[in-house]
C-alpha cells in the first residue's frame, strides 16, 4: 500500500489540482525530498506587500489540514515581549483553522486554504499599522 | 523559548522549497515532472482534467 494520500486518492488530487490552476494560477506544485506535496506561490496583499508561501500536505491528508508558511519574508508574529506566537504555530506555520468556526467542510481544498491565509495576511498587516496591539477577529488562544 | 523561534525553520523550508522538485498531475491524477513523456502527450492531444467528483474532508 503505498504511502502517500495522493497516489491512493488521485481523484482527490485532481480536485486540488484543479482548484489551485483556476484560481491561483501562479502557484506551482512541488515534491519535497521527503515525499510531501507543496504549493509554492506568491500572494499580495491589497496594500501591495509580496508573500511568498509554501502550502505542505500532510502525509495523513486529507484527515489534518495543509499547512501554510511564509516563507519570503519570513514572518514571526510576537507579542509586545517578543516571546510568544499569536495566529502562529512555533514551527512558523500559520494559524487558520480555529475549531470552534468550523469554517472547513469535507471538499475545502488548497485554494480555500490559500484563500484564507489571504485573509491572514491582511490581519498581520492591521496588526503591524495598530502597533503590534491589535489582531482583528477572534482570538483562539 | 527565544531558541524555537522559527526563524530558522522556516529559511530551511525555503530553501527546500526553491530546490523542490516541479510537479505536474495528469489527467488520472498522477503526478509527473513536467518533461515527463505522458505529460507532454496528454498536452499535445489537448486533454483536461474534466468533472471529477468532490469526496471527503476531515
């Protein structure tokens, strides 16, 4: 039995891979060394900041969701005592899924999710103008 | 816990990232390296990803 979600669920697959050419055409799909699948893109904000971001399967999807870094620039969201991580996990990965929204359904795909760390992306923007005070939304920790 | 910042994580998976290998999915949802033979074939007939069917999430 193979390993990897996509070569047993191809149709799944498709499904991703169709969503991301229709709408986030500049993304290209990528194998890591270590077997994952990425989608390696640019997003720009509506200020016309640039961040690069790397959207990684995991291994058990679809039962954990993708996860997103920034990778270019790299961004660390601290608080005012520069210690602790808000909307963001400590490997760097972004925080997009709260619970309690169940904002995800069965068929969400990659670009829904790329679509939603849009939506970040705009909050860390607000947060850098508010003075590192205020994150629109809801706070989940 | 300055030591876990993922500061590092993350220019890491950069670089993996730039160095990662471009894949393409055929028609049957096979991945390939874009010069791959039955990539470029499907291509030349003009053959797409038609309807497929949504299945599950978690």
């Amino acid at each position: 039995m193979s390993t990897y979600w996509f070569e047993h669920d191809p149709v799944r697959l498709l499904i991703e891979n169709k969503a991301m050419h229709e709408r986030y055409p500049q993304f290209t799909l990528r194998k890591l060394d270590d077997g994952r699948l990425a989608w390696l893109g640019t997003l720009t904000s509506n200020t016309g900041n640039r961040y690069r971001i790397a959207l990684i399967y995991p291994n058990n999807f679809p039962n954990s969701p993708p996860e997103v870094y920034p990778i270019d620039p790299v961004i660390e969201v601290v608080d005012v005592g520069g210690q602790r991580y808000k909307h963001q996990y400590r490997d760097g990965h972004l925080c997009l899924y709260y619970p309690a929204d169940r904002t995800f359904g069965a068929n969400s795909t990659a670009a829904t999710v790329v679509t939603v760390a849009a939506a970040w992306f705009f909050s860390y923007e607000y947060w850098l103008r508010s003075g590192k005070r205020e994150w629109p939304g809801v706070e989940a920790d | 816990m300055a030591s876990q910042r993922p500061v590092t994580t993350l220019e890491e998976l950069k670089r993996q990232m730039e160095k990662g290998q471009e894949i393409q999915v055929d028609q049957e949802g096979k991945v390939h390296i874009p010069d791959d033979e039955e990539v470029q074939k499907q291509i030349a007939e003009g053959k797409k990803v038609s309807k497929v069917k949504p299945q599950r999430w978690f």
